[in-house]
C-alpha cells in the first residue's frame, strides 16, 4: 500500500495539473488521483490563497467551472517543485515552462 500524500504533495499535483492545461475539476480530481471532497478543499484553499483563479463558461444546459494559475501560482508551483526535488532528490520532477 502507497503511503499518504502529505498536503504540501496534493497542492503540487493539483498546481502541477491545472499548469499543465487540466481545467476542469473531475479531470484534475483524476489527474491528481484524490477524491471529490479533498480536491474541492485543496481549490478553495489555492483560490483563496490567490494561486489559482475560478472562471465560470455558461453552456447550452448549464455552466461549468475551470480554473487556471495565476501568476503567483506560477511561482509557487516552481519554488514547490524546488522544494520537493531537494527533499526527494530521485523524484526530481520536470518543470514544464
């Protein structure tokens, strides 16, 4: 069994899944591999904290939400992935800019 993801990990996948064009909440949910609930915790916290900002599309039958990096989320996600390539050196991760 995988050991639990510390929150500093799931604010990387999340960040690191929207940054790389996943805009829509289900698919970040199954890009980040996390559940409805934790997922919608972790965007109301990276709203709040101005990494991440809500758009709202009005459809044909309803609207839909996505999100997107600010630029302060930009620079969290690199100084994060920073971060966890110095305390996992083999799990150094690819900053795709």
């Amino acid at each position: 069994m995988a050991p639990r993801r510390s929150r500093f990990e799931i604010y990387v996948d999340v960040l690191t899944e929207i940054n790389n064009g996943v805009n829509l909440p289900t698919k970040i949910m199954y890009g980040a591999n996390m559940s409805w609930n934790t997922l919608m915790e972790t965007l109301e916290m990276l709203k709040a904290q101005g990494f991440i900002e809500e758009h709202t599309i009005d459809g044909n039958k309803r609207s839909r939400r996505i999100y997107t990096l600010t630029g302060k989320g930009n620079k969290v996600l690199s100084y994060l992935k920073k971060v966890k390539e110095i305390l996992e050196p083999e799990a150094a991760v690819e900053i795709p800019f």
